[in-house]
C-alpha cells in the first residue's frame, strides 16, 4: 500500500474521469487518476475525433450547464493552446407539432439563444444536399459545433499533469473499501483517498457492486457511421456544412445525427441514437446492424449527394439511464464516495461543467447547479447489489 494519502482518487480517464481529475489538481488537490486501459484506447465513450456541442436541449437546466460549459470549454483551449471546438451550427428538424423540435425551439427562444429559423422555401439555399421532409420545419442553433473529442482528452490528461496530478493507466480497480479515508485496490497495488470519484462509464455497476449499491443502467452499442460523399468537398466542414439532429420523422422515433467531413475526409458521420444492449468487456460480439438499416432509408431519402452504404463502421457505447438524465450524486451511504454516471450518450459537450460539479461534491462545497434533475432517489428503489 502506498504510504500517501490522496485528496481524492478518480476511476476512469474518459472525458468525465478526466476533468474532474483536472478540477481537483488544478484546485492545488492531490489527486490519483485510475485507468483500466493504457491510454489512449478505443473501449469505453470518450474516444473518436469528434462530438456535437450545442444549447439546443429540451430542458433549460441542460442549457444553463452549457452557458458554463461553452466558457470552460475555451478557458481549456487557452491553457493547453490546442483548438477544441469549431461552430458549424446545428440544424434541428421535425414536425413543428412534434415533441422534440417544439420543445428545443421554445428553450432556444425562451433563452434569447443566437438562432435562426429556416423558411422551407430558402431552406436549400442556407443548406445545400439536404432534403427537408414535407411537413418538417428546421431551425439552426447557430453556436454550436464540433467539439475534437481526442484531443481534448490528451489536452485534459496532459493539463491534469501540468498541476501535479498522477495518472496511472493499465491499471484496472478491482476493490473498494468505503471509510473516512477510503481503499482502492487494482492489480499492482492499493492506493487511500479523502474522497473517491466514480467515472467508470459503461463498468460503473461493477464498481458500486464494491459499495453495496447498484443503479438501473444499461449499456448499448452505437455503431458509428460514416457515409461516402458522391462529389467531394459537397458535406465538408470546411464548406461550412452543419451538424444536424433530427427526430421524429416518418421513419424513426429516435434521434439521428449527423456531423460534418471532418476527421475521414470525403466521409460524413450519421448515426442512429439507439444501439442494442452489450456487455462492455463484449461489445464486439453484439453485432446487430438494424440501426443501419434505418440510417440506409434516411440518407437514400434525405442525403441524396452519399451514398446510402456505410463506407467506414466503428463502435461506441452508450451508458443509459431510464430517463436519460445523467447521475451526479454522493453515493447514498458513503458521501465521500461521488457518482457520475448515466451520460446516456450526451455527456460530452457538458465534461467541464461536470469535471468542476464533481470536483464541487467531492470537496464538500454547494454544487454551483441545480443537481436535482441527476439525484440517485428519483430512481425509485436504487438497487441493492447486495
Ligand atoms: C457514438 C457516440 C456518439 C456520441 N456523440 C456525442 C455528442 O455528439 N455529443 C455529446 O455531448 N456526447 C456524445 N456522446 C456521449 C459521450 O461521448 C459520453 O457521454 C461520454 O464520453 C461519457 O464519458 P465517461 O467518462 O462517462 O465514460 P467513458 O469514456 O467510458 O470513461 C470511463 C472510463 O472508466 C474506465 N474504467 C472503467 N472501469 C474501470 C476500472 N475498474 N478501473 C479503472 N478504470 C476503469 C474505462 O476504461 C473508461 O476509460 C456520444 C457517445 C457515443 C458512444
């Protein structure tokens, strides 16, 4: 057992693990990053070039996290001179009566957010290749863009670093013990924290299964696609093309999205907000493809310049919970144990603003948002793992 006693320890490095370690070390505390893998790798959420960023939510305490989260973000790309994020804008579509786009257009509205409603007839003029469904209207969320996930976390670990943090990847938790000062153990040795951060993703259960608690979460796969633009250049970023979301529509009742050429050039990302359930340590044998068929129907019909056969398929995983709200809570018997965990494939625009909340939790101060949306009670009965 080492002798030092960490403020805290954090478990797992993706974008959540991540900053909240760097809050902690930046806030001149002792802080102990574990990680499973060596970094970087491809097993967890966190991983690829790029996520959407973006305010158009249908909750307005998602959008006051992202006015703080859009000032962190470029506070992070100050420190570490890296650019992080680019504005392409975000086009919203679906029926004007449908839920979702009712509900995003009257956030954006309500918070006098920079936006832009698109008239059908002028549609194709601001957004070329692209074809509006009959009965649908669009907006642009003209502040949102393409956040570059990768680099992010290499800037996250590296500033982490900078203020005296320690990170040891390959390193996998395989115990806790709770108390005033609690025990993490792995594999090669045992290590005592102050507080304890649990950001484990998709393993999160497995973890609180050490602390005698379960959460109802559940993991999918998403398989990430990308689609082969017929002349070149015509769905790049460069050439200002959006991201885009959109639900709804005639042949899905779930989101699918879209992010400009960017990371393979000639290819646009879509992808389909839904995968089927896996076993993390077993993503690879989850090999179900009907969300490709949906997203097959939906750029044959409504992206006529790819085409309608995915060039390039990677995976990533979600971590749902029943509402989808994220959880950001002390452990309901252990509080200097925290929990952030849920991100139900939307987290990582809100990293910073989470990285400082736990960061918040963990050192005993009033979090600086409204957490009762991602309490650990409204989920009924919590189960007990034990
Ligand atoms: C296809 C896809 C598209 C997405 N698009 C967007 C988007 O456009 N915008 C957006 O905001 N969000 C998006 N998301 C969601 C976002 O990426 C996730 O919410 C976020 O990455 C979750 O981060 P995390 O740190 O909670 O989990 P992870 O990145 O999975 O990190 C958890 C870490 O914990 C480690 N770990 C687990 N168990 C242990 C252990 N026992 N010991 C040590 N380490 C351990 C894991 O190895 C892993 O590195 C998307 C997600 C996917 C999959």
């Amino acid at each position: 057992m080492s002798s030092q006693i960490y403020d805290c320890i954090v478990i797992g490095a993706g974008i959540q693990g991540s900053c909240t370690a760097y809050y902690h070390a930046k806030n001149n505390k002792k802080t102990l990053l574990l990680e499973q893998f060596f970094l970087p790798h491809s097993r967890g959420s966190s991983h690829g070039q790029t996520r959407i960023i973006r305010k158009a939510y249908q909750q307005d305490f998602y959008l006051r996290m992202m006015e703080e989260s859009y000032k962190l973000w470029a506070e992070l790309e100050r420190d570490a001179g890296v650019q992080l994020y680019r504005c392409t804008g975000l086009l919203v579509m679906g029926p004007e009566d449908g839920q979702y786009y009712s509900a995003v257009k009257d956030v954006l509205q309500r918070n006098k957010v920079p936006t832009v409603m698109l008239k059908r007839e002028e549609f194709n003029q601001h957004i070329p290749n692209f074809n509006l469904v009959s009965g649908e209207n669009a907006l642009v969320d003209t502040s949102a863009g393409v956040l570059y996930a990768d680099k992010a976390l290499d800037s996250l670990q590296r500033l982490f670093q900078s203020h005296g943090g320690v990170i040891k990847d390959g390193e996998k938790v395989t115990g806790i013990k709770p108390g005033p000062v609690v025990t993490v153990t792995t594999a090669s040795g045992a290590y005592q924290a102050k507080s304890l951060v649990i950001t484990a993703g998709p393993w999160t259960n497995t973890l609180l299964s050490h602390t005698g608690m379960a959460l109802p979460l559940k993991v999918e796969k998403i398989n990430v696609c990308y689609w082969r633009e017929k002349v070149p250049g015509s769905y790049d970023v460069h050439n200002r093309f959006p991201c885009f979301s959109r639900q709804d529509g005639p042949e899905v009742d779930q989101i699918i999205y879209g992010l400009p050429s960017n990371e393979y050039p000639g290819l646009m990302k879509v992808c389909y907000h839904i995968g089927k359930e896996t076993d993390p340590d077993a993503r690879d044998n989850q090999t179900d493809q009907s969300d490709i068929q949906v997203l097959q129907r939906f750029v044959a019909r409504c992206m006529p310049g790819l085409v309608p056969v995915p060039a390039v398929v990677e995976s990533c995983l979600y971590t749902l919970t029943p509402d989808n709200h994220f959880v950001l809570d002390c452990h309901p018997t252990y509080s200097n144990i925290i929990i952030g965990a849920g991100f139900s494939g939307h987290g990582f625009k809100f990293g910073p603003v989470i990285g400082k909340i736990l960061y918040e939790l963990s050192t005993g101060q009033v979090p600086s948002h409204n957490l009762s949306p991602f309490k650990i009670t409204r989920f009924q009965t919590p189960k007990s793992a034990l």
